[in-house]
C-alpha cells in the first residue's frame, strides 16, 4: 500500500460548499476560523426560462379513517366479571406455544369469537415465570408482554375495543380479558 496519497484539487463549488461548513462550527481552541472564500467571477450569462405549468386539480388523497382508541372495559362490567356474575364468551390458552403460533392462534381465535357474537374473551398467556423451564439465558414471559402488544396493532382495532388484565380467578396478570368489537352488520 503506497504511502502517498493522490489530492485533486475542490473544484469551486465544492471550495464554496466546504467553506459554508467550515464556517458553521466552533474551531477548536486555538486554531482560527478558515478564510473567507473569494466571491467567484461569473460570466453573465441570461436566465433560463421560466417554465409554467398550468394549474391543474390535483385529486385529494383519500383520507383513511382515524382509528378509534382502545378503550378500558366498563367498570360495571369488570365488577361482574370480579364477582363471578358475568361470564366470559370464549377463552383462549395460549401457554407453551411459539410466538408465530401463539399469534396465528390468537388471531384466529379473535375473528371466530367475533364471528360468532361473543363480545368478551378471555386470552391466557401465562405470567411466564416459571421456574426450572428453559436455560440460564431463556426469556421468559414473552407472551405475556406480546399479546398486548399485537392487540393493539392496527389491523386488529377492527376486532378490538380494548382489553384489561383479568382478575385473579381469571388468571391475574397472566391473562386479559378483550373486549370485541361487534360485527358490521350484525344486529
């Protein structure tokens, strides 16, 4: 590898452009600021024309409905479900499954139940930590924190209203109750 670099040298642009940075930033303790550039000389030289479009209607972007936030459940409906009055429409047990197939299973079992007219589900992820399972370094929980997590995506807020941890008979903070969203047409 030769020692010995080859510069060409800026050409005036790049010169012009460069002293525009360089005057842009503090110079380091006792170094001075470089030199003004020289104003370049250039020939006279006539504008080119201006071009002028017509103007034309430009469509409006549809604009896609806003999503409706995820709403708590009702509290009348949480004090039900704590007393044991109120049932829930379907449950889902999602424990031991792989992420992918916890994901497919949950979505599948979320169009059914909407399908179907339930309008409260259970979904048990499992509070994950339980102990002698999987290696030093295995994580753990990981339905419990993703499942939230996909219920709130996008293509789900035409299922979901919202969704709450269940109360301890239920599964505690290892399981959520969601809440559907009725179907489009359905009475």
């Amino acid at each position: 590898m030769s020692k010995h670099r080859r510069f060409r040298p800026l050409s005036p642009e790049e010169r012009r452009l460069w002293g525009q940075v360089a005057r842009s930033v503090k110079p380091l303790k006792g170094k001075a600021p470089p030199p003004e550039p020289e104003p370049e000389e250039r020939p006279a030289t006539k504008p080119p024309p201006e071009i002028v479009l017509p103007p034309s209607p430009a469509p409006a972007a549809p604009k896609k409905p806003a999503l409706p936030p995820l709403a708590p459940l009702e509290r009348r409906t949480m004090k039900a479900l704590r007393r044991g009055t109120r049932p829930v429409d379907g449950v889902i047990d999602l424990h031991g499954m792989r992420q992918d197939e916890a994901h497919f299973s949950l979505l599948n079992f979320l169009y059914r139940s909407q399908g179907s007219g339930h309008g409260l589900v259970l979904v048990i992820t499992g509070k994950g930590g339980a102990a002698g399972a999987g290696g030093l370094f295995e994580e753990r929980g990981v339905l419990r924190r993703m499942v939230p997590h996909w219920l709130r995506l996008p293509e789900l807020r035409s299922l979901v209203v919202g969704f709450e941890e269940a109360s301890p008979q239920h599964g505690g903070s290892g399981a959520l109750y969601v809440r559907l969203r009725r179907r489009r047409g359905a009475g």
